[in-house]
C-alpha cells in the first residue's frame, strides 16, 4: 500500500487553513475539521489593532455586544413633524447619504415631488420640482433623525411614523408604514394613485393601527423577527411570515378598536402588502444599531444606505461621518416590461438591515427569496456564509434553522472587508432611473468597496 | 504519477449505485453525478410488475397524477350530524382502523369520555365509560366518512366540522376545528376547561367562521399549504405559517361579519393556537387523496392512520381493506414532567399529511421543526431524501426551497417499502397512555413494516 492508499483508507482529518465556509462546508458533511486562523497579506491592508488607545477588537466585540443587546419594541405612531425630534414643516428626509436636488437620482426626485404633491406645498409635478430645485425645502437623510426609509425613503412632514423603543437603552427610531409593491412613492412615483393611497394611509390605515397599539401595548419587535427568521423571511425583501406575524399580533385589538369596515379594510391592505414588515424590522434594526454608534477605536459600520446616488456608510468610531462611493447596479429579476437598462443604481436606507445582521445577511435561512431576486438556494448559503468572513460576532437572537440555528452574521468590520475584499451582499428592490414610474425588480448587490476603503484610511488617521 | 494520483489529479465523475439520495447529497455539492438505478436483491422479494392485468407502474403515476391535480378547497362548515353522509346521533368516529372499546388506547378512550360528556349523553366520565363500553354507541374510523382527525380523532354528532371539497373532482372532506396544544380532547384529556372550550368552538368560533367563510367564498387550501411549506411549515406539526396564512386570509371577512368582541376573540383564539392549520391541511389532503382510491392494480398507499393501538394503511388497489401491525412508540421532546415511559404509542389520522406529500416527507423544507419534534436540520433534510427512495412521484404542487424547489416525495408504493425496507418517516405529537391526561411530547417514529408486508402480500393474491 502506497502512501496516497494508506491516506485514503483511513479517515479524513482535514486542516483548514483561512476562510471559514471551507471548514463549516466540510462540517456539515460531519467531517471533523481542525481550523486554522490564516490570512493571505493583503495587497496595502495594514494592521490596526488599536485605534485611539483602544484594543479594536474588544471595542468591535462592546458594539456586538450592544446591538444583540436591544429589545426594540412599536411603542405606537405619530405625524412624522409631531413626533420626530427636529422636523420641520419645511422638510423632507430621504434614504442614504447627504445629496443635493441636483444630484437626486430619477426615483429620489419622483418621490420628492410626490411627496410636496401630497403636502399640498405644490399642484403639480412641474410646480413641485420648481419648489423642490428652488432651494425653499431642506433635504436631508431620514438617517440624520434616526429615521430609516426604504428605497427613495422620502418622509415628508404629514406622514405617520410607527414610533420603535430600543427598551435597553431608550434609543427611538422612526419608519414610514409601507405602500406597497409597485407604482409607489418610495420607488420614485407620483401619479394621483400614489397620493391618493398615502391620504388613505394617513387618515384611515395609521389612526386604526395607533388605536390598536394603545390597545395592544407595545409589540417586541426583535421576537417577531427572529420567528419571521424562523419561516423563510430575511426580513429586507421577504416579508410575508412578518407581514403575516404582525398582522395576527394586532388584529384582535384592529377588530376591537376600529368600526368593522374599518379594521376590515386595514387588515385587507396589510393582506395585500406581503412587505407590509419591512418598515417594521428596518426601525427595529435601527434601534438596535444606535446604542452601537460612536465607540472609541470600533471599527464595526453603524450606518449603510444608498440614495441612488451614492452608496455611503457610517463607522462607530468615526461618528457621523459618511464614507460614500458611487451606487452600483444591481443585478436582478425584472417586472413584466422592463430591463436592466430601466434600473437606477442600489437605493434605499434597507440596507439597515444587513447592517445590523439579517436581510442578505440572514439568506442562508430563506431560500425562497431566490423566487423575488434571482438566484439559487445555493448562492444564498453561500452569501451568508461569506457575510461570517467579514463581520464582528454570531447574533444571539437571530439564527438560522439550516445551518443549524448559528446565529446571523453580525457587526460589519471595516478592517476585515479591507482586507478580504468582501463586500457586504444586500438584496433589494430595484427604482426605474426616471422619476415617476416606480419599481421595475428586484435583485442582488455588492456594496462597493470605495466607501470602505475611504472608511478605512480615515480609521488610521483617527 | 501512479494510478490514485492520476485519479485525484483530474475532476471526478462519480457514478451512483441505487440511492438516490448519495447521488442527491454529491449533486448538492455542484458534482456531476451519472445514477445507475440498481437495487440489492431484497430478503423475499417478488417483483411485482403487473397486477389485476394492469402495469403497476402506469397505475402508480395514475395516482399520483390524481392526487396532484386535486384542488382542495375549503367551502363551508357544518355540524357534523348534520353534512358528513351517514353520520347520527349515536356515532362517534375515531383516527385510525377500526378498534373496538375493549382495544382502545387510553387517549381515544378519554376522548371518547369527553366526548359522551360533550354530547350531554353521560353526567360523569364513570357513567360515559360504562355507556361507550355497553355497545349503545357505535365507533368507527373518521376515514370511513371522509373524515380525518388529529391524535384521538373524536368526532362526535354535535361538533363543528371544515367542509373541504376537492374542485377537481368533487370529492368531499372533513374536520373538526383544532382546540390547541396541552390538556385537549384530541390528547385525551376531557376535564371542564375541555368541554368547555369544545362548547365555545361549537357557539361562538364555529359561527363566526362560518359567516366569514361565506362571505370569503371558497379559500384555496393547496396554495395556502404551497405557500406554507415554503414558509418552514411541514404542515403536520408546524403549521404556524398556514395558521398566519388562514387568520390574513379570514381576517377581514371576520372583522365585518362578526360583532367587535366575536372577531377578536376568534382571531384570537387562532392566534393562540399555531397548530389551527392542522386541521385544514389535513383534510386539504384528504380531498386530494380520494381521487387515488381503488384504481385497479395501483400499490399507492391511500390512507396511513394509527388509533393508538394498531397503525393502518389502505392501499389503492385493494380499496377499502385495512392492513395493520401494533402501533410502535414515538421517539421525541417531553413537555416538562413528562417521561418516556407516559406516552402512548403512537396516534392520529394526522398520518394524511405524509400519506399526500407533506408533514415528514417535507421535513427539508421546515428546519426549525426540530425544536419542537427533536432531531437536527440535516436528520430533516435525510428523512426527505429517504421518502423519494419509497414514493411514486415528486409533487408538482408542493416544494421545497432548500431542495432547489424539488417537489415533495408523494404516493407511497408498497413494493418500495418492502424492497428498500425504509418505511414512511412522520412527525407528530405524543399523547399520555392513560385517559384524562393530554399531550406529553412530540417527535419522530418510522411506520412499522408490519402493515406494508401484510399489503404486499394481498397485492400479489389479487
């Protein structure tokens, strides 16, 4: 027997050196896998281990540790110039980082006149795009009052918020409720349906969700997502198990509350809307990343989102500052109708949701979202499993049932995308580029590597 | 470069012998596999390749086909003396074959118990034991009425039933509404909380469900369990998603049809209750499966069923005969307090589900049931893979998402059973051996062969 047999013919003890998926593949198979840590050098990658006096990984494992430490709860609703802190009649907050009028993407500009339609601040779609470039309206991220919104993610001063409470530390964040799929502001269009929907959803659907809620109390939002983990969701483009979860939480109390048309037709629109929540788990994944902004030496990304335009990210240790590059593509499935050259780059403020764990994170556990943005139940595993490559910690209360109920890759290291030259995998709806029209697909994109890298060097220099 | 060396140099093209489910694990890995069908000579097994002058083989597919195109819709409700043909005031239908008083497991007994009580026909569990022993009141099968009930399967004249009708071919089935977990009539308990909760079923849940439904119009019971099994139900022991589906689904029409506290409390009552969709997804099933009945010289496997003392198969071909081996134990989760040594063997017409594609045979697409039954993820994904080792057919309406959307394993062939000596794998709950008591546990257990070679023999003699 040569030594090659004698090697076959005895059990296999593979060592794995560097990447993970290697070894938790071979594991799954119930191979016994020892683990080496091991990294290639990284063309310029340069150690930072200690950032302002700091170890960065204990301060990396204190923002983990935080963010799986919230219990972010619906605590009710309000009128968004009412309730959230610093909004003014004059207003309008939109996903991502800054961006003048001048530089808004098409669907950005649609749902900013849709929005100055529906305030009645404008009677037409010229009139309103005259006041929005008129220099009379401030624009500014929902992020900047702790708001997050989908796609365009337009909150004007008359829209109703749910109200979220990380009760661990009493951090509030703030979300429109959602439209719909479709020709909807939040996708850049403004036709009269459009605002006729959102007057409904002012006058009918949030007065009979905010009497509800009195009446429910406030709802856990971190448990309903992490069941919602549990049947198939990701929470960021696949929603019905959540929509379905909060629908059953709140409808007895619906019943009770509101005249029967009433509840009848709100349960009937959130029937018809299976993304109903995704502006539930974005403010729920707000609440919990806040507590985790502004550590010393922490290198984990507190803030990404997109406004069309450019794609920008938020670090712990840096505060405030956005670290932007241009949106890229996303590649995707495509409504009846419509193609690739239709999309506007990568929008929205939903990547909160990988931000903070699940949405393309979380994709190991929800296979059939390949049916809504194209792919494989393969690519998902895989997707998630490259996400543990590049983030700080396992989540604590968001597992995935197929690969074992390990807990959700968690807390983005600038450090570690640098040096692998992983981005983070979102999936998302896709905005037609002109303003007006509204979604056309949805799909899978790779943060760009500029704003980390812009992220990166700011870190050294801190 | 010796042989070996060269072997491991170039890619690999393994070729598969016989199980099917080596050469699915390889084909998940991204291998090209060629599968060779070959089967080891099995212990006393005689081909059977036609049958009553017909290619079994053709008439399996037969089947099958029937089965699959079985559209099961949930059309009304009634009271069971009332719209099951053949029901009367002094029948009592159990789960599994037929049993006598003097045989009957302890759960049916107390069922039976709670039952008399139910029905106002005893004043004391002593009084309605002496009564069901004293040969006034007849027990028979639920199958024998179309009818399917979970554990102890009572139906008695007086109770509420879900009228589903199979729009394919008119076939009608049965069900009573499920009462929830723990200390319930369906486990064999029968205390005042039981009656009682039976009676506000009766007046209160049945009608309120009944105007909603017809308002609804018929609800389309093969899509909803679609969309359940890919929200990480099995539609056996969890069915959380059909449960959500079916409150989204009834919701509004509940809300406008019922006073305020009637809506809310039934919604409530659902919401209360994951496993309510049991008792939909069982005779969805059921209608689906009558069309496959008594086709000459088909070895499908038409109704699998245990009353706690003998578990039951009927078989295509021989239509109404009854095949049975002793009830095996269940392996699974103890609630807390309870033993082992408590339960009963296993019990249930819940056994539908597996009969027709679903409960343990889509076990791959419900992970996090492992929590609730035992086992791990990759047992669930393996229990899967074993059934398509047994069955005729993969379901063109059923599928499961990690499984890239392969159709669930459907109609069980007795000729496999015998020849591979695997037997259909479900999941269900555990009821206590003594009457009086209710749930104790839930888990796993392999039909006992015994029925399948008592088939195969009466299939040869035809």
């Amino acid at each position: 027997m040569n030594k090659i047999q004698e090697l076959f013919s005895q059990p296999l003890r593979p060592i794995n050196l560097g990447l993970e998926t290697f070894a938790a593949s071979m594991a799954a198979q119930g191979m016994e896998v020892a683990t080496v840590e091991w990294q290639p050098p990284a063309d310029g990658y340069v150690e930072l281990d200690t950032l302002q006096g700091v170890d960065v990984d204990a301060a990396n494992v204190e923002a983990v540790q935080r963010i799986m430490a919230g219990r972010p709860m619906l605590i009710g609703m309000g009128i968004a110039r009412e309730v959230i802190p610093g909004f003014h009649p004059r207003l309008i907050t939109h996903s991502g980082p800054p961006v003048t009028w001048q530089r808004m993407s098409g669907p950005t500009r649609g749902a900013v006149i849709g929005a100055l339609l529906y305030e009645g601040l404008a009677e037409t779609p010229e009139a309103a795009a005259e006041l929005a470039a008129s220099g009379a309206i401030e624009f500014a991220p929902c992020h900047h009052f702790n708001a997050v919104g989908p796609m365009a993610g337009i909150i004007s001063p008359s829209m109703p918020v749910f109200i979220v409470r990380n009760e661990a530390t009493g951090h509030l964040a703030y979300a429109t409720q959602n439209e719909g799929l479709g020709r909807v502001l939040r996708y850049g269009a403004y036709g009269p349906e459009v605002i006729q929907r959102l007057r409904w959803m002012e006058t009918v659907l949030y007065p009979a969700l905010q009497r509800a809620l009195e009446q429910t109390g406030p709802i856990d939002l971190r448990s309903m997502t992490a069941q919602a983990l549990h049947m198939g969701d990701e929470c960021h483009n696949r929603n019905k198990a959540g929509t379905s979860l909060f629908i059953r939480a709140i409808g007895p109390a619906l019943a009770e509350t509101s005249d029967a048309a009433t509840a009848a037709a709100a349960l009937r629109f959130m029937d018809g809307n299976d993304h109903f929540y995704l502006n539930l788990s974005m403010p729920a994944i707000k609440a919990m990343l806040l507590p985790a902004e502004q550590i010393p030496g922490c290198t984990v990304v507190t803030v990404m989102a997109r406004n069309g335009t450019d794609w920008g990210i938020r670090v712990s240790a840096t505060g405030d500052r956005w670290f932007t590059a241009p949106s890229p593509l996303v590649e995707g499935l495509w409504l009846p109708g419509y193609k690739p050259e239709d999309a506007n780059p990568d929008i929205g403020d939903s990547a909160i949701t990988e931000t903070g764990g699940i949405g393309g994170f979380a994709l190991a556990g929800a296979p059939a979202i390949v049916q809504f943005v194209g792919g494989t139940p393969t690519d998902a595993v895989n997707t998630t499993l490259a996400m543990y490559e590049i983030t700080a910690g396992e989540h604590s209360a968001f597992s995935i049932p197929p690969l074992n109920f390990r807990g959700t890759p968690v807390g983005v290291d600038v450090r570690r995308v640098v040096e692998t030259g992983i981005t983070p995998r979102l999936n998302t709806g896709i905005a037609h580029k002109e303003p007006g029209v509204g979604m056309v697909g949805a799909g899978l994109v790779a943060a760009p590597m500029g704003c980390f890298r812009a992220a990166f060097e700011a870190l050294k220099a801190l």
